[in-house]
C-alpha cells in the first residue's frame, strides 16, 4: 500500500492463510487486493513465512459498493467469512 491510499476494510480467512485488504485511493477509486501467506516453517531458514502479493488484485472501481461487489464474486472465501457458508 502507498501513502496515497486509505485502508477501509480487511478481513482473513477463516484458515489464516489469505487476507483480502479494501483501499480507498487518493483519487477517489476504490480498489482491492488478495495476499496469500507462504509457510516457510518446514523449510528452514529461521522465518516462519510471509505475505505474498500473488493473490487477488482488481482494477479501479468509482464506488466503493462496486469494489465490494467484485471482491464478493471474485473470492469465495471472503463471501463465506462475511456470510458464512451455505
């Protein structure tokens, strides 16, 4: 994230392993963004792991319900932990 944005919202899975992170930019966008965590604990090293930016990202939305609405569609855990499964 840049200083040109404004965190509004995120959440993590319910496994703790993808964190999904809502922006609002300085322009006055709204864009989204998936990072998954990478477990290193089994390979060595003396790190336990990090967040990888290779999940998710979208494109630019005008309001902030429409990048809502995307993030929703586009990743099934974040509808399942906000609505729970059906």
């Amino acid at each position: 994230m840049s200083c040109d944005e404004v965190i509004l919202e995120t959440s993590l899975s319910a496994d703790g392993l993808k964190q999904w992170t809502l922006v609002r930019r300085l322009d006055g966008f709204f864009t989204h963004s998936e990072e998954v965590y990478v477990d290193l604990r089994d390979c060595g090293g003396g790190i336990d792991g990090y967040w990888s930016s290779r999940g998710y990202h979208s494109g630019l939305f005008d309001t902030l319900q429409a990048a809502k609405d995307d993030a929703l569609g586009a990743l099934p855990w974040l509808s399942e932990q906000i609505f729970g499964s059906h």
